[in-house]
C-alpha cells in the first residue's frame, strides 16, 4: 500500500495558490513540505 504524501489542506481543497508549502505529518506529528504535486 502506497501513503499519499501529506498535503496541505488548502490544496486539498484546490485552493492551490493559497498553499504556504507546508503540511502536517501525522506519521512524525510534526510540519513538513506540502506533497501536493503542484509544488513540484
């Protein structure tokens, strides 16, 4: 089984202009970068 990255909620949402480019990481419950392609 492959995770998705975690995304932050606004590109979530689709509201990908609005993204600061972070993103919370229940695996290590800490930020990290925002996994949404659109960064990329």
């Amino acid at each position: 089984m492959t995770r998705t990255p975690p995304q932050n909620p606004d590109c979530r949402g689709g509201k990908h202009a609005a993204c600061s480019g972070t993103a919370w990481n229940d695996d290590i419950d800490d930020i990290c970068a925002c996994g949404c392609p659109c960064h990329t």
